[in-house]
C-alpha cells in the first residue's frame, strides 16, 4: 500500500511544480517552511469544524513536502541542513494535523493519543535505522505520503458522509487506522533493520 516507491520518480512527477518554483526564485527550504505552515492551517481549520479548508491545506502540505526535495534535487542543493530541516518539520507538520483532526471532534483523545504515537514512532523507526548505520528505511503498510493521501481522501468523504459510526466520524476511524497501522509499521521497520544488524 506504501507510496514511497515513487520517492525516485519525484522530480519528474513535480516537474511542472519546479518550473514554477524556479522561476519565482523560492528555495527548497522554503518549501519546507510553506509546508509546515500549511499543515499549522490544516489542523486549525479542523479543529473549528471547517474539513473543507482543513483538507484543502493538507493537500497543500502534501505538495510542498513533495516539492522541496524535488527542487532541492534538481538544483543539486540537496543538503544535511536541509534534510534535518524536512524531518523535524515533517513531524510537526504530523502533530499539527492529527492533533486538529481529533481535538475538533472526529475522535477521543484516546484515539488520538494512539494515532499520534504510532505515526511518531514509524517515522521515527526509519530515521533511526540510518542513525545505527544500517540507511535509511522507508518500507512498511503505511508511509508519510500514504497517510497524507488518505486523511485527503477521508476529508472529502468526510463532507459528504459527515455522520458518525459508533461514535466516529470517518476521520476519527481514519486516525484509529493510523494509530493501529502506524505501530505496525514501525514493528515492520524495527524487525527489518534488526535482521539487518550483523
């Protein structure tokens, strides 16, 4: 289910993107920075009940995150300060939206405690497995691109099915999904770089 196998093919899906990006002389971080803002909007926006901007602005997020590694690669700008800045953004970007998504309503703090965690920690596993040396890893059921698509998706369904099933809305079974399918990922991460470890 993972997207992250178009992670290589990026620069050609943003390509249009990047052109633009050029010409308006923006750089990779700030793309970064744009994407952390928008994903600050989404989750205000979803926790005053708007899911229409709300999903608005993680589409948005969902570009620029896309889009700063693109143009950082295409202009050979691709840097450390760089890449720390996108993860630790990224993160932020995590807790912004997951937390507004629960925070208005969609879900009880419980299951947002649960999709918090799980996102952090599958996230967190593939950056630690570069930390022991063993590169970075990406693979497991549910990655960042993956989650960002589907919280777009359920967003929409969202507006057209807004009524509640066994006290969820569709967001809030989205974010118990993440919760459940986040520590999964993150076991699947944790067991493949241990088998890796000599």
């Amino acid at each position: 289910m993972t997207l992250e196998f178009l992670r290589p093919h990026m620069s050609r899906i943003m390509g249009p993107f990047i052109t633009v990006s050029r010409k308006a002389g923006v750089s990779p971080n700030t793309l970064t920075v744009l994407a952390l803002f928008t994903s600050a909007c989404a989750g205000t926006f979803y926790w005053f009940g708007h899911v229409l901007l709300g999903t608005l602005f993680v589409a948005l997020n969902a570009l620029f995150d896309g889009l700063d590694g693109a143009l950082a690669r295409a202009e050979k700008k691709e840097s450390i300060r760089g890449d720390f800045l996108d993860h630790v953004t990224d993160r932020y970007a995590d807790i912004l939206i997951i937390t507004g998504i629960f925070a208005g309503g969609a879900a009880g703090w419980e299951v947002g405690v649960l999709a918090l965690t799980g996102v952090l920690m599958s996230s967190y596993l593939g950056t630690q497995s570069q930390a022991v040396g063993m590169g970075r890893f990406y693979g497991g059921v549910l990655g960042r691109a993956d989650r960002l698509v589907l919280i777009i998706c359920a967003g929409l369904l969202t507006l057209v099915f807004p009524g509640k099933v066994f006290s969820l809305s569709i967001l809030g079974w989205l974010l118990l999904g993440f919760g459940v399918m986040g520590h999964v990922t993150a076991l699947q991460r944790f067991l493949y770089v241990w088998r890796k470890m000599p």
